[in-house]
C-alpha cells in the first residue's frame, strides 16, 4: 500500500521534482546543523574555554556565524519552497480524498 501510494504521489508532483529536490536538500541542512550546533558546545567548552584556547574559541564562533547566517538563508528558501508546494492548485491533489476513503 505504501508503494502505492508513492507511486500515486509521483504523478502529481512530476512537475515540481526540483522544489522537492531542493525542500529535501533545505531539511538535510537544517537538521545537519541542529546537531552540529549542539556538538560544537560541547567541543566549545572542552577544547577552548577551559584550555583558554581563545584563538580556537573565535575560529569555532567564526564557524558557527557563517553557518548560522546559512542556516537563515537556506530556511527561508526552505519556507519558501514549501509554501510554494503548498499554493499548488488543489484540484491538483484530489488524490488526498481518494487515499482517505480507501
């Protein structure tokens, strides 16, 4: 049934593969950087606070910046691709009440 399913979302979306291409790619990094985020404080503290490695402290915050200024970026393409999806004609997706009634 989940084949099924796929199989019956490509016709739909055949039109849009490279905004959903793109979406998954914003999400990829989205989630990439939550984690690399939450390692890098631990490596924040561990390898240039308590060390007083101040040079490492401000490359790794340097670090964080570009990405944080990225992470901005690629979220709003991100939102923007998916209200984009969103907008498409409804007409398009009747195949949503179809799959609800079986």
């Amino acid at each position: 049934e989940l084949i099924w399913f796929f199989k019956t979302l490509k016709k739909y979306i055949a039109d849009y593969k490279w905004q959903f291409i793109l979406l998954f790619i914003c999400l990829i990094f989205d989630a990439a950087f939550d984690s690399i985020f939450r390692a890098s404080l631990k490596f924040i503290i561990d390898a240039a606070i308590v060390p007083q490695n101040y040079r490492l402290l401000v490359l790794i915050l340097s670090l964080l910046a570009v990405g944080a200024f990225l992470y901005i970026c690629i979220g709003v393409l991100g939102l923007s691709l998916g209200a984009r999806l969103i907008a498409i004609s409804p007409t398009q997706f009747n195949w949503v009440n179809s799959v609800r009634h079986c």
